[in-house]
C-alpha cells in the first residue's frame, strides 16, 4: 500500500475537491472526472479506473501526492510502468526542491520498489529499494527508525541483498539486527503511555498506541530478527477485510507544535530529516498472537499509570492504518491520557478516491468485530474509565456497534464515561433512530457539528441524501445528547469545519474527557434554545472571562493538580504578577465557578 507519509495534509485536503464543493480546488482537475473515477473505484471497474487515471495524470496541473495516488490505481490494475513513470514525475519535482527533502524520496522510492515487486520485476525493486536505504543511511542515520522496514522488506522478498549491500554499504542481516533492537529497546524504555526519561525532559513524547483492527495484512512474509518478527507500520495492513487483529506500535510525537497538529516532513517545508522533536513518527511494532496477550500488554500500562484510563479513537474516511495511528498518538499525547490510548481502524482504502469504497466496510461483521472488541476494552482490561471518540464516518462504525451493545443482555450498566461523535458522517434520521436506544451506555454522550462542514455537505451531496448529523445548519437535538455548534469557533482552512474537535473546540473536548464537565459547567459554551432541545454553542462564551486560551488553561490547571491544588496554584500566580496575569485571573475565576 501507499506509505501515507508520502501524502501531506495540503494534498489530502486539496483532493477534497473529489465532491466538487470546494472554491480552493478549483484550480484543480474538473471535480467531475474525480467523482467518475470515484464511483469506478466503488464499482470495481478497472478499466473505467485506468482511463479516468490516465486522463487525470494527462493534466500538467495534477501534481505530487495526487498524481501519486494515481500511480497507485495504475499499479493496482496491472499498469506497473505507468504507474512507475507517474511516481517518476513526482521523484523528480520532490528532488528539486531546496533543500531537497530526503525523507520524501525515500518513501516515493520505497513504493516504487513495493510496485516493480508486484509486478515480478525483482532486480528493479532491488534497485529502487537500495536508493531508499543509502538515503535512509546518509541523511537520517544509520539509527533511524524508518531504516528496518526497508531492511526487512529485502529479506522478506528475497531481493538481492548482495546488491543492496554493494549500493548502501550495509549488510542487511546485521543492519536489520541492529535497527530492530535499538527499537526494542524504545520500547521498552517507555514506562508508560507517555515518555519518560533520565537527565533532560525530550522535546518528544514516546507513546505506546494498542490497536484493533479488520485490515487484513498485505504482507505474506514477515522478516525475522532472533526469532521475533519485524513488522512495518506504514504498510504492513492494507484496505481489505480481516478478522480482527490487535497490536501496539511506537509513535514518537513532538511537543513544540499546535494542539492537533501531527507534524511530519513535506515538500512544503524546510525539513531535511525527520526528527523526533518535530516530526510524527511510527517505530516498532508488535502483532499480538492472542487477545490474551494484548489484553496482558494493556493491562501492563494501566498498571503503570495513575487514572488507569482508555482512550478509544475509531478514525473517518480516507484514513489508512498509519495515519490513523497518529492521530491517536497525537490525542494521546494532547489529552494526556494516563493508560492506555487505543485505536479502531477499520479497513478504509486511504484513498481520497475511494468514498464509495469505504462506506462499503459498513458490514455487519465489522461492526460485530467492533462491539466484540468494545467489550473486551470495558470488561477485562479493569480501567477505571474509558472514553471513545469517533471522526466523521468512523460515527457510523460506533454508533452502530453501541446499538448493538445496548441490546446485548449481557453488557454492563453504563460501560463508558464519555462518548463523543465528532463530526459524524451520518444519515441524520438514521443518527436519531440509532441514538433513541443507546443513552444508556454512558454517563454522556456529546455530538460537535458545525454549519461550516464543508466535507459532510458534500457528502450529502455524494450520497444524494438528506442532511448529515454532524451539520449543525439544522442541529440534532435529542434528550441525553449534548449538541455542540462549533459554527462561531470554526477556524479557516480547507477543512473547515470539519475538525473542529483537533483544533479551535480541542478545549472543550479537554473539559469532557478529563473532567467530564455537562454543558452548564463549561462557561467557553453559549446556549441556545431549539424546538427540540438545547444547542451549545462554542465560539460564544457565556462569560467575559472565559474564552477558549483562558478555559484551556484553567482545565489543564485541574487535570494536573486537581481542583483545590489548581486554585491554590492560580491564586498565587494571578497575584504574583508574573506572566501574563489576567490570564491566570480569568482561569482562577473558572475553576472557582465550577465548585458554584
């Protein structure tokens, strides 16, 4: 599969243009040939794929990642030099760039050797593969995590790994060995989900990400270092169904970036390597063999951890595995989950072309695999709380699975703390139906939508259906649901609107999971009455000392020191003078509203 670091976030929202909606594409391709090959991709005709692919990457405007993409359908239905000539193109406008960005080139080479391998053309993907590892080893180090998977796929494959070693200067069973311990022993070194070291704070946190999935695996032979196996992150689960899997991987997550952000290297930067301190990246692996073992392993890290807390993310549309894997970290880390942060990947195809594609995973064996793993996660792992967000259409995964927790006899009285649809891509009459039978499976239930959702309106669109429940333009407002409008709070961008919960709403998303606050105690909310129920609106604080910088620093005082070490803490800044102490004054009055 594509490695999804080759995609950066410009490039996967510009490509939202595949529903026609968005004034920023309109430079691109005429949206229409996007939703034909869209809809090609969904019917599963090839030849209508190819054609649309070949017309698209006809067009000199169509560039990087998006001409990527293309190359991937062409590969996929048998064209291995075309496509390989469309990754050319793309190889070369990244080697221009100044400085060049070898981390870019790297996984555009890498994927050119995984395409000349399908084809059976060992002695190219020998070629190409070595490129990416000399690279690997002359600009990011010997010791960089990204140098064993690219180790392990010649072994795998069996390429020729004297010609490797002729090219890179690297014996691969003895690089392999070494790269894959100094992994291992990152792992280990992680005490908890967050890391921790001796002598000088990192300017990263180290995260342990468990996972469950029902990718099935696209690799058939995995490389082996002391008997154990080397798994990839970054393409070792694909699109296609499976039985569920669990696991756990490394994520490294930088510290000095935005709340949201999942920083990694670009042709839009100036990064010539990635770095732990800057940059998201995935390390070592594991694939459980049993659910007793990953049940052992998260047990282990509630074990070690204070709240003993869950953090579950299930993903959206066009998410392939790893960069559902760093979302994860990244909330982790933003939450400050003390425990264990679980991802749900389901088998999207990450594939902006691929919309129909994966609203075809809406089966009832995935949702099944979902309520099954939901109840291993509430009953066995023995956390004192757990939380589960979904994004976008991930929302129809969950909510469906919780029907079928709710009627399931056997299920505990209220096994979650705090459920959140995040800017759910569903039916909206089907959202209501499903709703009215699962209130009682949390203490609350939070929906964030907004009128600004550029992607759900052109989902409604696509779908040629009614509204979507994350479109705040008519919000859904039902008893033991809070409804919140983040309309006012929308920040620009081409995803405007659409995760709003990741960036301008983060605070009150902090506020539930930490503290599970209702609505009224969230002064950064405004309210507004509907005919159904009441709509919260963020953007438009109930107090003049309560906006979201002022709120946010008044819940992180709680979360770390609790309610009455936080007050004493803001009283003693707000009246020392040091720093900016009206905002120190703003989040005092906060957290002493709360106790009111």
């Amino acid at each position: 599969m594509l490695q999804k670091m080759i995609r950066t976030p410009v490039a996967k929202l510009a490509c939202v243009a595949l529903f026609g909606l968005m004034a920023a594409c309109a430079s691109k391709p005429e949206p229409d040939r996007l939703v034909l090959l869209g809809d090609a991709q969904a019917a599963g005709d090839t030849a209508e794929q190819v054609a649309q692919a070949r017309a698209l990457l006809a067009d000199p405007t169509v560039t990087g990642d998006l001409r990527a993409d293309l190359g991937d359908i062409l590969a996929d239905a048998g064209q291995t030099e075309a496509a390989l000539v469309a990754y050319r193109q793309v190889l070369t406008e990244a080697s221009a760039a100044t400085p060049p960005d070898y981390a870019y080139q790297i996984d555009l080479r890498a994927r050119m050797a995984e395409i000349a391998l399908a084809a059976g053309d060992k002695p190219r993907a020998t070629e190409e593969l070595s490129a990416a590892i000399r690279q690997v080893r002359i600009h990011l180090g010997a010791d960089h995590p990204r140098l064993a998977p690219l180790l392990a796929f010649a072994i795998e494959n069996d390429l020729d790994t004297a010609r490797i070693t002729e090219i890179t200067g690297l014996n691969v069973g003895d690089a392999l060995a070494e790269s894959v311990e100094r992994g291992r022993e990152r792992t280990f070194a992680a005490a908890s989900t967050r890391g921790r070291a001796l002598g000088p704070e990192p300017d990263f946190d180290l995260v342990r990400v468990f996972f469950g999935t029902n990718r099935a695996p696209t690799i058939k032979r995995v490389a082996m270092v002391d008997g154990k196996p080397v798994f990839d992150p970054y393409k070792y689960y694909g699109g296609k169904h499976a039985p569920l899997a669990t696991g756990s991987v490394m994520v490294s997550v930088p510290r000095n970036r935005a709340v949201g952000d999942i920083p990694k290297p670009s042709i839009f930067s100036f990064d010539r390597r990635p770095d732990p301190a800057k940059h998201v990246i995935l390390g070592d692996m594991q694939v459980d063999a049993t659910m007793a073992e990953f049940l052992a392993n998260v047990r282990i890290s509630l074990a070690r951890s204070q709240r003993r807390e869950i953090f579950i993310f299930i993903h959206g549309y066009n998410n392939d595995f790893p960069t559902a894997v760093e979302r994860t970290a990244q909330l982790a880390v933003d939450l400050e989950i003390d425990g264990a942060p679980v991802l749900y990947s389901w088998p999207s195809a990450g594939s902006v072309f691929g919309y129909k594609a994966d609203r075809a995973q809406i089966t009832q064996a995935t949702i099944d695999d979902l309520e099954h793993f939901l109840h291993v996660l509430t009953e066995q792992t023995g956390a004192e709380r757990v939380n589960i967000v979904a994004h976008s259409m991930g929302n129809e995964f969950l909510v469906r699975a919780l029907q079928e927790m709710a009627d399931d006899e056997r299920a505990v009285p209220s096994p979650f703390d705090q459920v959140v649809f995040a800017s759910p891509d569903v039916d909206a009459d089907d959202f209501i139906e499903m709703m009215n039978r699962v209130h009682g499976l949390a203490r609350d239930m939070t929906l964030y939508a907004s009128a600004k959702d550029r992607a759900l309106q052109a989902s409604s669109r696509f779908n040629k259906s009614g509204r979507r429940a994350g479109d705040a333009s008519e919000p859904v407002l039902l008893a033991g649901l809070n409804t919140v409008d983040t309309t006012p709070g929308s920040t620009g961008g081409l995803a405007l609107g659409h995760s709003d919960i990741f960036g301008a709403a983060f605070p009150d998303f902090q506020a539930i999971t930490w503290l599970s606050l209702e609505p009224e105690q969230r002064c950064v909310l405004g309210k507004r009455e509907g005919k159904t129920g009441t709509a919260w609106i963020f953007g438009t604080p109930r107090a003049d000392y309560c906006d979201a910088e002022d709120f946010a620093t008044a819940m992180t005082a709680v979360r770390r020191l609790g309610p009455d070490k936080a007050l004493t803490e803001l009283q003693s800044r707000a009246l020392s003078g040091i720093g900016d102490a009206a905002r120190w004054q703003s989040a005092l009055r906060i957290v002493e509203s709360l106790n009111e």
